[in-house]
C-alpha cells in the first residue's frame, strides 16, 4: 500500500493537520464551507482572506470554527495606530486563533493592534490571538535582502508572536526571532505550478527549515482531484 493510500485510509496525525493552512480564496461562503468539509480530514485551520472575509464577513468565522477548524484571519492590517487598534479589538473578540498585520506599518502601528487584540480577547473571555507580522509577500521577488530582517525586528518590537515569511526567509526568522510562530505561504509541491509566487519551497523543505504553519492552497484547491492532492502532501510529511 503506497503512502497516499494509507494516509487516505487513517486519520491524519494531529499534529500534522495543525500545520497545515488551508486558503479559501473564494467569494461564496457556500463554497468555502463546502471545501472545507472535503479537505477537514488533512487540514486544521482554515484561512479567511479579505475576499471571503468581505463577501461573508464574521459569519464565514463561525462556520468553519464550527466545522473544527482553527481559524486564521489574513486581512493584512494596514493603517494608522488608531485605526488598526480599533478594528483589532473588534477582531479580537472573535476566536479567531491567527490575524495578520503589515510589518511594513510600523512598531506603533503593530503596537497598537496586538493591544486591540488583547483587549477585545479579553473582553469576550477569550484567548487572544496570535499577530502575525507580514514580512514580504511571497509574490515579491525583488525585496532587498535587508527588508525582511528589518521587518522581523519591527514585527518583534510590535508585540507580535508570530510572523509570515518565505521559506527563504525561515534561517533569518530563526536567528532574529526564535520563538516567534513562523508562517509559510507559497507552498508548492515538487513539480507544482508556482502561479503568481516568485519564491516558494516545498512542504517538506519547508518544515524541515523551520516553519510552523504551512499555507497550502491552489496545489490542492485546483487539483483535479483535490482530496488525493492533500493525501499526497500529507503522506510526503508522514514518511
């Protein structure tokens, strides 16, 4: 029996499941939930961006906490201090378990998210979430090699526990910031398309750099047969 038909057989092992980001780029709560309920067996947590975020708001939340997924909010925050810590505290009291922010805004602003977030957490008795710094998107291929460092120490600075970065990036994130929950989007298996990522790794390289969260997505949404797609990249982190 190959590994992918094993893995399709049993359960994913949890700790497996809990690094592994699944991304509903869709407009349709509808749909989203559907692909979730398919791919719930190797992914933990579920992705909201800003274009589900905005066709279904705080509703698409619920749903997939409700289906048992952790919930990683990536609507990147970027404004002034006043602004994000505002929005954060209402973000903040929503259960989500990750929400990102732009590194690139700053200490102040970074600041003032993380204590939004704590404080609408708090308000609402719940854990609050872990901020993410967004370094460089992965769809950036000419950053100067100071910037994500730089921005690692901004996101440090700010409060953030947790940062996303390129798999390239996961040496520098190590030495800066060893505690810090690493975040890795742009995850392709090998022979994949890269579509519109100029750096990306393969999960297992990824892993073995150093992330904690892998953010798999059109190497499995668009798959002919998504479910075998997840099963292959979980049995190629399971061998």
């Amino acid at each position: 029996m190959s590994n992918q038909t094993a893995v399709m057989d049993r359960e994913t092992p949890p700790e497996i499941r809990a690094k592994l980001a699944l991304p509903l780029d869709v407009d349709d709560l509808v749909a989203a939930q559907r692909l979730g309920q398919q791919l719930r067996p190797w992914y933990g947590v579920a992705k909201i961006g800003l274009e589900l975020f905005t066709a279904a708001g705080p509703e698409a939340i619920g749903v997939f906490q409700d289906l048992g997924f952790e919930v990683f909010l990536d609507l990147k925050l970027h404004d002034i201090p006043n602004t994000v810590a505002k929005a954060s505290r209402v973000l903040g009291s929503l259960g989500v378990k990750y929400i990102t922010m732009h590194a690139h805004g700053g200490v102040d602003m970074l600041r003032a998210g993380v204590e939004g977030l704590n404080e609408g957490a708090a308000n609402a008795g719940l854990e609050a979430p872990v901020a993410l710094g967004v370094t460089v998107l992965t769809s950036d291929g000419d950053a100067p090699p100071h910037i994500v460092p730089k921005r690692l120490r901004v996101a440090m600075e700010g409060g953030c526990r947790g940062i996303v970065c390129a798999a390239d990036d996961l040496a520098n994130a190590r030495a800066i910031g060893p505690r810090l929950v690493k975040v890795v989007p742009g995850i392709r298996p090998a022979g994949a398309s890269v579509d519109d990522q100029a750096r990306t790794a393969t999960p297992r390289a990824a892993l073995d750099e150093g992330a904690d969260l892998l953010v798999i997505g059109r190497a499995v949404t668009a798959a002919d047969d998504p479910r075998a797609a997840a099963a292959a990249i979980v049995a190629e982190l399971v061998a």
